[in-house]
C-alpha cells in the first residue's frame, strides 16, 4: 500500500466516483471496504494518519456491552454481540477472546452478575465465544494473584473480544484497497461541491504533502469524521444546529506486574456508575476508562488531572498494590462521536451508543454514534443509504464472511507480537533474511525492531514519525518516554527510506515530542 500509487491512481480516475468517503477511522475505512466490495468505485479521504482520532485510543475491547445490558439496551447489546463475533471469525490474526473476571466483595453480588452474565452468554447465540460461570474465592486469587483479597467473596468469568485498534484500522485500508478502492492519508476536504440544483457533486481535497487541490467529481459523499462530523456538515449547511457531543474516555497503561496472569478485571459499576477495566494489552496492562464530557472536539485530547486520580484510586481499590502517577507508563485520550441527546441535562454514559445515519437535503450522507464493534454494521447501512441517493446498481452487502486483509488463524496474538501483521509477517521477516540488519531491537519494552519502521514506510503509508511509533506499532501507546528515546533512531530510518533531508528530521522530532506530551503525565501534580 504505496501512497504515491494511490494518488497516481487518483489522477487517472475519470468521471464521478461512486463513493467518497470523508474520514479514515473506522466508521469510514469499515464503509470504504464495504462498498469497494460490492463493487463500487470507491476513493476515501482522510485528513491526518487512518485512525488518528477516536479511532486508535478505544479501551481496545470488540465487546457486546456488559454495562448496556444492565441499561436495559438489548437491541445494541444483540447487534454487538453478532458483530463481536464476526470480527473474531474473520480477523483471529488481530482480534482474540479475552477472559474477564468480575470479583464479588458482597456477598449478593456472585449471583446477580451470574444471572446476568448467563443472559449475555444466551445472547451471543452461535457466535458465542465462551461460557460465565462462577468462581470460589481460591479460583479468583489463583486467576489474578494481584487482587485485593480483603472482604472478597469469589468471582464471576465471562469472555468478550480483544484487539488491536489501529493495526485493525489499517487492515481495513488494505482491505479497501484489495477491492481497488483508493484510501489516502493527508488528504484534507476543503469544500463540498454542488450542482445547480444544490446536490452534493462531489469534493474539493488537498493534498496536505504537495499542496495540491484536486477536484474530485462523486455521486455520493459519506461524512464519516467522528468526532468532526458537524465541520462537514456545516460546509453543507453552515447555521445547522451541532449534532456531536464528545465524551472523553482516558486510559492509563502500566507494567504487567499489576496483572501477571491473562486474565482481565472488569468492574461493572464504580463510585460514580462507570464501568472500569483493567486489561492485559501488549505485555502491559490498561486502566480505563472514563466519561468525561467536553465542549468541542479536539484532536490531541488532554487526559484531566481528576480523571487520572480516578482511575488510580478506583484501580487501587482491585489490585493488592495501588498504582500511583510514577507507575504511569503512558495516558492516551479519546473522544466519543456521541449523539447530542433530545433532553438536557444527560450525562454522556446516558446517551445512546446506537448509530445514526442522517441524509441531509444536498444529499450528504452522514453517519454518527456507533463504537468500534459494530463498525462493520454500520458501514453497511451507510452504503445501503448511499446505493439511494447515488442510484447506484443495487448489490448485496458481503462484509460478514469477508476475511481481513492479512487473515492468518495459526499466529498466536497473546505471544508473538508480529502477528497482527497476519500473513505479511513472513514477508518482513523475508525482509530481515534480505538486510540482517534489519532485525536488530531498537526497542525491547515496546518492542519494535527497525525492519517495522521500513516496513511501515514501504508498505504501510507512514509518513511520519508519529504514526510509526503511534500507530503502526504502538509504541506511545505503551511506553511514552521509551518511544521518545527511540525516535531519533526512527526518523533516521524514515528519511533514508522517503528521501528526506536533515531538516525534515528535526521536524519530525519536534512534532513527535510534541504529541507525546499528551500521553505522558505530571508525576508531581
């Protein structure tokens, strides 16, 4: 996946496109693979790195929503759980079963999250992924030697999907493309063009790296940006009234040694009604989340201090050691694409967590809410709404049993941390056999050798140093200040392979040091 192919393709399109899609986190690469799969001709464009947003900063979890089925909202959990297990069925090289335990310190608590749990097991169906059941105190100690024993009662075991969120993004870009939809990164929208009865036409992009505006003709434009979707459609319609209320949910990441085995804590309901998890990821272990609201989106979030506090003290009330601010490896910082609510005076954990998929009177398709486990759902009622407006030939959807690109079942993803490369893990390590070189660590802890920095240029349109060491591996995920150790190694790298200049280094290490502010805390506040 070359980025100078795809725009040379861009080029030599002639005529409409039938589907640009605008934004390239889930939602979007999700409706990029399924339209370019029945067959559309399908271009999709993305303002920063695929995934830089909400996208690559979830609680990493492909789960039905233990905490909606307490709410009472069976319909999201019942479309969730069919979507849970079909991203386990058809990426096991990116997304595997995680066993979570819900430690019970009253005595009541074992048999109602049993009851309920049992409820979310029946639900699954056939795509059930593994079967609750209670556990003795002795069996909870021995699964997470790490809990806090005092007053605990036992445990209740249920089982939920894990993944990896930005590898997960970028599959779906390689799908895309395996489809000959064309994805670019670095491509901002800037105008929404329109015919003379005031139809959406098509788009005015520009291409962030040269500068060039490229007028681009569609017969449907899908605003997929999440976060951003009301600057989109204010370019449609500039006095609508915002439809986006983001919620910020942070996540903190320490060392394993909070917990050593593979089991995950899950408590369904903290001092102030969130739900909390603590979940091995990569060698390391993330706290989260929370439900912040926030009064704009932002595209760098920033991890509040009382956020921070909450999950080392709610964590602390679980585990035997209380992580403190020192044992912080890394914060990153999310923003949910949640509907406004009709009523006021909602807190964000009330609003629905369903998508929405609006028409506006020029014609845009704008599709909002959902979360990462049902993207692929919604990306098929995105392009079921954009075969309408676009008369396109009618074609059914063939997402649910479309293997991702890259679909390996015989890689280990709890152990080998190349595997989420699927099957393009043999061809890097091919590469290493070429230039021994290559295989050497430039980090251990994250870990990253410097074959998946040529790797991620070659194949994988990184363009910067950032989304190397944030997404194409996940480095600032897991350990801020040990990717920044590294950095310079990693702009090095980058520009012998994009042939660039001294100067671009520098750049790119200010930028990154930059970004990596956020995800590193204040020890001494």
């Amino acid at each position: 996946m070359k980025r100078e192919k795809m725009l040379k393709r861009l080029k030599k399109e002639k005529g409409p496109w039938d589907i640009v899609v605008i934004g390239g986190g889930a939602t979007g690469l999700g409706i990029a693979v399924d339209a370019a799969s029945r067959g559309y001709k399908t271009l999709l464009l993305e303002q920063h790195d695929f995934a830089k947003g909400t996208s690559s900063r979830s609680t990493k979890l492909v789960h039905g929503g233990v905490r909606y089925l307490q709410q009472g909202d069976i319909s999201l959990v019942l479309e969730a759980l069919k979507e849970r297990g079909l991203m386990i069925k058809n990426a096991p090289h990116l997304v595997k079963n995680q066993a979570f335990i819900i430690p019970n310190y009253e005595w009541w608590d074992g048999p109602f999250y049993q009851v309920g749990l049992k409820v979310y097991d029946l639900m699954s169906g056939k795509l059930g992924i593994g079967s609750s059941k209670k556990l003795s105190k002795e069996e909870t100690i021995e699964h997470i030697p790490t809990i806090d024993q005092k007053g605990l009662k036992g445990g209740v075991v249920y089982y939920d999907g894990q993944f990896d969120d930005a590898r997960m993004a970028l599959s779906l870009a390689k799908t895309a493309k395996q489809f000959n939809a064309v994805v670019l990164n670095y491509f901002e929208v800037i105008e929404l063009k329109k015919n003379e009865e005031g139809i959406i036409s098509g788009v005015k992009a520009k291409d962030l790296e040269s500068g060039k505006v490229h007028n681009i003709e569609a017969k449907t434009v899908i605003n997929a940006t999440g976060v951003f979707a009301d600057r989109i459609k204010k370019m449609d319609e500039p006095d609508i009234k915002e439809m986006i209320q983001p919620s910020q949910g942070i996540h903190l990441v320490v060392s394993k040694e909070f917990l050593p085995d593979k089991y995950a804590i899950m408590v369904p309901q903290t001092k102030d009604g969130r739900v909390m998890f603590a979940v091995p990821w990569h060698d390391k272990v993330v706290l989260g989340t929370t439900d912040t609201m926030k009064e704009r989106p932002e595209l760098e979030p920033e991890a509040l201090p009382s956020e921070v506090d909450f999950i080392l003290e709610t964590a602390g009330q679980y585990l035997a050691k209380q992580p403190t601010r020192e044992d912080v490896l890394a914060v990153f910082s999310g923003l949910r694409p949640l509907a406004k609510p009709e009523g006021e005076g909602k807190s964000t954990k009330e609003i629905s967590r369903h998508h929405k998929v609006m028409i506006s009177q020029s014609g845009l398709i704008t599709i909002i809410g959902g979360k990462w486990t049902t993207y692929r759902k919604m990306a098929e009622d995105t392009v079921d709404n954009a075969i309408l407006i676009g008369a396109l030939p009618e074609r059914k959807c063939i997402t649910s049993n479309l293997p991702i690109y890259g679909y390996d079942q015989n890689l280990d993803i709890t152990t080998d941390h190349l595997a989420v490369y699927g099957t393009e893990k043999y061809q890097l390590l091919e590469l290493e056999e070429e230039e021994p070189a290559l295989a050497e660590f430039l980090s251990e802890d994250i870990p990253l050798r410097k074959s998946q920095v040529v790797w991620a240029v070659r194949n994988e349109m990184a363009r910067t140093v950032e989304d190397v060491l944030a997404r194409r591996v996940r480095g600032l995920f897991l350990n801020a200040e040990e990717s920044l150790r590294i950095a310079p190694e990693v702009a090095s790298i980058m520009a012998a392979e994009l042939n660039k200049e001294k100067d671009w280094v520098e750049d790119q290490l200010a930028s990154f040091k930059e970004v990596a502010a956020h995800y590193t805390i204040d020890v001494g506040y």
